[in-house]
C-alpha cells in the first residue's frame, strides 16, 4: 500500500509546492532577476570590448546562474521550517529522501527552468555565437538541477539557524565547482570547434549522481535541523 | 493491543541534561499527560517519541496487537510507525498561502489510512463551511482547530499533541477535551503536555512531572 | 569486541589513557621532526635544476598529503559517530578539521613560496594548488557549521554528514580541477621531468610525512580532551576530576 501511494505523494507535494509559488508569484522573478543584474554588470565593469567578452560569456553566464541558483535555496525549506510542516514531511510513512526529491524537482522548475530560459538573451547581450546557445541552454538544464540538488544538503543542515546566509555559500560553492569547470568547459571547447559529448556526459552523470546520492543525507539533515 | 514501551530514556540539550532514566508503558486507551516547567524537556520528550530527536540514551518501542511489531523509534522513524502515529507541535504545520481545504487534502495524502472525510473533520472541530478560505484569514484558534483537523483525519492509534489547547477558547478547549476522550474510548493513544487542567476520566491518565 | 570498543571510546577512560599517551606522542613527533629536517635541509643533495629552493617540499609534501589524510579520517570518524553513536568518534570527527585545515593552509602557503621563484609569482592557478584551495574551504565550511550550531551533539552529528559528503565529493573536485587545468593551458608549470627521486631525498621526505602523522594524532587527542570536558562538564567523572585537580 505504501509503495502504490508513492507517486501519488510525490505529486501530490509536487502540486503543493508548485501552486504556494504561484501564488506567491512575486517571490519568482527575484532569483532571475539577480541573474540579470550580475550579467548586465559583467561588460560594465569589464568595458564592452565586444571579443573580450565573448570569450568570457560561458563563464560570466555561468557563474550569475551558480549565484542566483544559490540565493534562491533558501526558498527549498525555510517556509516549511517556519510554519511546522517540515516536521509533516518528516513524520509520514514514506521515505523522506523522495519527499526530498519531489520539493527540489519543485525548487528547480521554479527557479532553475526560468533561468534557462531567460540565458538565451543574456547571451545575445554578451555577443555569444548564436550556434552556441543552444549548448549553454543544455549545460544549463543538466547543471542546475545538480545545483538544487547539492543545496538541498546544505540548506538543510542550515534552515534551523538564524543566519545561515554566508555559511551557505561556504558549504555550497566548493561542491558547485565541478558543475561550473565542465559546463563552461563544454562552452568554450564548441567556441573553438572542438566536440563536447565527454562534457556533456560528464555533466549527464553528475546529474544521475546527485539524483541518487544526495536525498539521504538531505533527508538526514532536515532531521538534524528539527531536532 | 498497541503499546507503547519506553524504557530508560534520557535527553540532553545543549549539553544540559534534561531528564534521566524515564520509563513508562501506555496502552490502548490511555493518555499520557506530561507535565513540567518551562525548559524542562517537555517538548523535547515529545520530540523524541515521535523520531525527531534521537535520545541521548534509552529505547522507544511501539508494539501492535497480535504480531508483536516492534518499531525501533530511537533509531530511526520506522515506517508501520510513523503509520500509526500523528503529531501536533507548536506550529500548527499549515500553509497559510493555501485553502483550509487544499491544506487538509495535502495531509490526506501524506497519512496512510483516514478516519473521515475532510467535511466531516472540519465540522468536529468547528470549522464548517471554512474549506475555501485561505488559512492566511483564519484566527490564530481556527488554525489551531485546522491543526486538529489534520489530526482527527489521520487515521492514527498514537496521538502526540504538544500543547494542543494553545490560541483556543473555552469551547473550544472543551471540544479538544471531548474529541480526544473519544479517541480513548475507541482504543487510540494520547501523549500530550498542557499549561491547562485538564478535565479527563482520572482513571485514564498517567501523569510525568519531568520538573521532579 | 562492540564491548571493547565502547569502553575504550567511554570518555572518561579514553581521557585516562590518552593523558599517559601524549608525552610520548609529543616526544615522539619532535624526535622526528628534528631527524627529517636535518635530513632534508642539510643531508638531501641540492637539486640540480632548482637549487636550495626545493627543500620546501620536504614540508609542502607532507603537509599537503595530511590535508587529505586528515579529512577522509574526519569523515571516517563522523561516519564511525553517526553510525554507532560514539561521543568519541563525533568528537574525533570535529576535532580533525581544525588540525586539517592547518596541514591544508601550510601546504598552500609552502606552494606560493615555492612557486615564488619557480614561477615568478605567488599564486598560479595550478591544479594542485587550486584543489588545495578548495579543500581549505571545505575544512572552514565543517568549521562554521560546528561553531553555527548550539547544541553540539546535534552540531558533531550535522558536521559528521558534510564531511561524508565532502569526502564523496573530494574525487570529484580534485580531478574536475585537473581537466580544467590541463584544458585551459593557462601560465601553467613547465612540467619537470621526473627523475627517479634521490634516496637522500626520499628518507627524509618519509620521516617527515611521519612526524606530521604522530603531529596530527598528538594534536587530535590534546584537542579532543578539551573537547570531552567541556562537552561532559555535567558529567560525574568531569566534577571528580576537577576536584582531584584543585586537591
């Protein structure tokens, strides 16, 4: 009985978290637009030479995306923490890894998917080949999962304290490094026509890994947390 | 018969020892009624018994009827337990951003069984015709009551309510008394701390001080 | 054996017995210590490509070796803690990283001084050095969490997990940091070749990876003592002790 009602309860927490961020739509656009405002910045500080900021354009797009991605954790569980239903989610019959898995898949469709979307012109601002967007959207949708999904470790083991902000970044930027070395990688190497399936699968099974592997110490944390 | 078996527990929080060596069984029937100062613990016993908290020493078990199920709460929350048992903290556990409704159906879907239909619990706790308010309208006592709700509609045996007549009125106090007395009479299990007297069947209360 | 094991890992007698280990522990870090520098600074031949200047490796070396020797211990011990709930192990656990990130910041240090002369400045993103730099961090990210968290039990137990997951992570990092180093072909090191090294050279290389081993071990206990009373001062056998100090 419980492994049938599984789905249903995935879902069911998938529509929760979905609609509370639709009506709190406002909440939304905060990440994406941090994201917008840390590219803008880049040719301001760095002056517009169209080549130089070319051949700067995966890692600028990249490292705003990793930012915004890492503001917006807090988001995964603070409210929940706030209003007792974490402990619901923890003292149910069912596994609190897929719980876990159901609240970052809600996570990363509120914020990660609106990112890629909104890459595509931040590329044309910074001059990048139009060919390649196409691969900057695919690093992203491979990379920012992975992003939700190791921040959901941290921010689990954090959401019980009252300012969290900078440990967060502390504990979340050196798991975020191998994402960003291979998706910019990816970027660059197609710049210089070179292929990039090894990329691409490198950061293919990343993404696996980080489905499989972080759940448990996610769900172990938030334990933690509520103790 | 469920039972649930606590033997040699203890707690400590922030390197300060908070009780020591509990034991106590409560059965079917029965209610728990933990008393005790501010800080004495009372919440963190709570905790513990539910699989929140992992005690410093000690053992919970939960038995069911015949087949003599022992579910190792101490370790970790065991499935056919975490079945069987609800939980009422401090918070109420409600979205306020959702409808008294969408909040119920959502905790229906988390709990295994369920007793009644969300009309029927919302009218034993006093909250008819509230489904499609958003909780963020609801009084501090009616989210309380909604809490409740959630509580009535598990399907539970083992109730663990940390103060459950907080933000309530008279009346409502006294609905809480009658919908837990008739949890007892049907067989459930109830363990919870009150600031209030209680008004319950002497006969079925064993009563800590974690303060002694 | 479970019984062994948990009367050694009991505080007050693992307290007990580390007291009679640390003066042998601590002589025997010095004696070492003093055997590998006299070996490496003044026994091992000078290098003939890059004269005096190498002998920092006989602490670079060593150092950076305990860097990630001391943190798959901390995961080990934290895995040991959250697993059989041994006080000890979680006390372990949090000790190490305070020591690790020591090891770790000395072998960043030593690098940038090395690298100074070789490369003509004090930091190069060299893979080496950049997984060091990484690692650094996660030693101060295991720090702040423990010094974040009130209830230390709870906080060892969380510190515990991040390490498991660093630990998983640390492969990861390190050769994600190689391939990005060797694709981006940056001011990178002229490789030297590697010729088989100078016996002369590796005899004091090994004593001193040792006497940094008995270091990290005497350091650990020093620390974990402390750590032991504090967190038990409640405890009877702590206020016995304190009463057998003051006489």
């Amino acid at each position: 009985m419980i492994k049938s009602s599984l789905a249903r309860v995935f879902f069911a927490l998938l529509k929760r978290d979905l609609l509370l961020a639709f009506r709190h739509r406002s909440e939304l656009f905060n990440p994406l637009l941090f994201f917008v405002l840390v590219v803008t910045l880049f040719p301001l500080g760095t002056g517009a030479d169209t080549k130089l900021l070319q051949a700067i354009a995966p890692g600028i797009i990249w490292v705003a995306a990793l930012l915004a991605a890492m503001l917006s954790l807090d988001t995964i569980f603070r409210s929940d923490f706030e209003d007792g239903s974490l402990e619901l989610l923890l003292l149910n019959p069912h596994p609190t890894s897929i719980l876990v898995l159901a609240k970052v898949l809600a996570h990363w469709l509120i914020t990660g998917l609106p990112l890629m979307i909104i890459a595509p012109l931040l590329a044309l601002f910074l001059g990048m080949d139009q060919e390649l967007i196409g691969l900057l959207v695919v690093t992203l949708f491979l990379g920012t999962p992975v992003l939700s999904l190791i921040g959901a470790v941290a921010i689990a083991l954090t959401v019980g304290l009252k300012r969290g902000g900078i440990l967060l970044s502390l504990l979340v930027l050196p798991f975020y490094v191998p994402v960003l070395i291979f998706a910019t990688n990816a970027i660059e190497m197609a710049m210089s026509g070179l292929p990039v399936t090894a990329q691409l699968w490198i950061l293919g099974s990343f993404l696996l890994l980080a489905i499989t592997l972080t759940p448990w110490p996610t769900a172990a944390a938030l334990k933690l947390s509520l103790s | 018969m469920k039972y649930l078996e606590v033997r040699n527990l203890s707690c400590v929080r922030d390197d300060r020892s908070l009780f020591k060596a509990l034991d106590f069984d409560l059965a079917s029937g029965q209610l728990l009624l933990i008393e005790g100062d501010n800080g004495s613990g009372k919440t963190s016993l709570l905790r513990i018994l539910c699989g929140i908290r992992l005690p410093e020493q000690g053992r919970v078990s939960w038995h069911t009827g015949a087949e003599q199920l022992k579910a190792e709460v101490a370790v970790h929350s065991n499935e056919s337990y975490a079945g069987d048992m609800v939980f009422l903290g401090h918070l109420d556990g409600n979205k306020l951003d959702l409808t008294v409704a969408e909040n119920l159906e959502f905790s229906r879907s988390l709990a295994l069984g369920n007793d009644c239909s969300i009309a029927q619990a919302l009218e034993r706790v006093g909250l008819k015709h509230f489904e499609d308010l958003q909780v963020s309208n609801l009084s501090a006592g009616q989210r309380r009551r909604l809490a409740l709700a959630r509580v009535l509609m598990s399907g539970a045996s083992l109730w663990i309510l940390d103060e459950p007549f907080t933000a309530l009125d008279q009346q409502g106090i006294e609905m809480v008394e009658q919908i837990i007395s008739g949890h007892l009479q049907q067989g459930g299990l109830v363990i919870m701390t009150s600031h209030h007297r209680v008004s319950f069947d002497r006969t079925m209360i064993i009563s800590i001080n974690l303060s002694q | 054996m479970m019984k062994f094991i948990h009367k050694t890992a009991s505080p007050p007698y693992f307290y007990q017995l580390s007291g009679r280990w640390i003066p042998w522990l601590a002589g025997i870090t010095v004696l070492l210590l003093l055997a590998g520098l006299y070996g490496g600074l003044i026994v091992a031949p000078t290098d003939y490509q890059q004269g005096e200047s190498y002998r920092i490796i006989f602490i670079h070396v060593p150092a950076a070796w305990m860097s990630l020797f001391v943190y798959i211990a901390m995961a080990v011990a934290g895995a040991i803690g959250l697993i059989w709930r041994i006080k000890l192990a979680e006390s372990v656990a949090v000790c190490s990283a305070p020591i690790g990130a020591g090891f770790t910041l000395l072998a960043l240090i030593t690098g940038s001084m090395w690298g100074k002369p070789m490369w003509g400045a004090w930091w190069v993103w060299d893979a080496r050095l950049t997984s060091e730099l990484l690692l650094l961090f996660l030693y101060f990210g295991v720090m702040s969490l423990y010094a974040a968290i009130a209830d230390k039990r709870v906080a060892s137990r969380a510190v515990a997990l991040l390490a498991l997951v660093g630990v998983v992570n640390i492969p990861v990092i390190h050769y994600s940091v190689e391939w990005w180093n060797t694709l981006h072909q940056g001011p990178t090191i002229a490789k030297f070749d590697k010729p088989s090294i100078d016996l002369r050279m590796l005899i004091p290389l090994l004593i001193m990876a040792t006497a940094f081993k008995f270091y990290y071990v005497w350091a650990l206990l020093l620390r974990v003592r402390v750590e032991l009373l504090e967190r038990e001062r409640n405890t009877q056998w702590v206020k016995l002790l304190l009463k057998q100090l003051k006489g």
